[in-house]
C-alpha cells in the first residue's frame, strides 16, 4: 500500500479492515486528558452497566477507534462530545488499521537518553507500551515490572513506518 502524502490526515486510526466494536466508559483520566485514535486500553472496572476502559500500561482490552479531538470532527456534532460524555469506540478481535500511534524510540532510551529509534521489520509480532502504544519491545521485562514477560501480543506489523507512508504503521490487530 503506497500513501500519497499530500493528502492530508486527520485521524489518528483509518481502517482497511473491520474487526468488533463496541462502546466503552473511559475513566477519568482519559476525559480529561483526552486520547489518540489508535492507542491500547485495558478493563479498569465498569460505570453501570458499561464496561470501563483506560489508557493500557501492557494489559489489552482493544484500542479505540477514533481521538478524543480529532480535526475531522471539529465543528461537526463528534467535537468534544467523547470526553464530556466519557465515552469512546474500542475495536477488538481481527482489524487491520494504519496508525501512527506506536512507540518510535526504545524504552531504554526514552528513560534515559539519547533516543534510540526503534526499527519494525514486516511480520514482527506488537503488544502495547506502558503508554497505550504498539511498540515490538517487552517494557514490562524493561522496566523490572513483577508482571514480566508481557506476551499478550496485539498484532504484527504489516507494513513499517516510513516518510512514504507518512509514518503511519500498518498493523493487523489480534486482539
């Protein structure tokens, strides 16, 4: 899949293919921080009868669909209405999405410089950062965490972030 990228973006999370949805209540750190199409959630408890989500520090729920403030939905009946109303789509099960919501430098590196770039190569297998983005590394493993090894993959990539694809990453969900 070749990008043209003079077209201009404005989701954080476009899908090629669609897996399973559903709506989701978002804790209060995400409605008051917002959150970015595409980054990892996990089960924090429930409001009611929904099921409540947060941002993923490795555990997998899914990934929500669309940003909490995306331009596309500026000055359209979707701005601002997810974090007032502390909601948000999650997608779960087989997807295949381009996103440029991943992890690009090595957690190592991220925690104590300088930044090193993290290379994704086709085929290789994702779970989610301790910040709710893909990334191939095991930052539970990293960071001395008693949860250690993460193997509770999401996904692989299937195609690397590049300048031509306007550093979006193609990844097959499996979640």
């Amino acid at each position: 899949m070749s990008v043209d990228t003079k077209i201009p973006r404005t989701r954080d999370c476009y899908t090629l293919v669609k897996g399973e949805t559903f709506t989701a209540s978002v804790d209060n750190s995400l409605s008051t921080l917002g959150w970015s199409g595409g980054v990892g959630v996990q089960w924090v408890g429930s409001s009611g009868d929904v099921r409540m989500v947060s941002l993923s520090d490795g555990y997998v729920a899914g990934f929500l669909m669309w940003g909490s403030n995306e331009s596309s939905d500026l000055y359209t009946g979707m701005s601002q209405n997810q974090p007032y109303y502390k909601y948000a789509v999650v997608g779960m099960g087989s997807w295949l999405i381009v996103t440029p919501q991943y992890e690009r430098y090595t957690y190592t590196s991220r925690m104590g410089g300088p930044l090193v770039p993290i290379v994704y190569t086709p085929s290789q297998k994702l779970r989610f950062s301790l910040r709710g983005l893909w990334t191939s590394e095991d930052e539970w493993t990293l960071s001395g965490d008693p949860r250690a090894p993460n193997i509770l993959y999401t996904g692989f990539v299937t195609q690397v972030p590049s300048v031509s694809t306007g550093n979006y990453m193609t990844i097959q969900v499996s979640i």
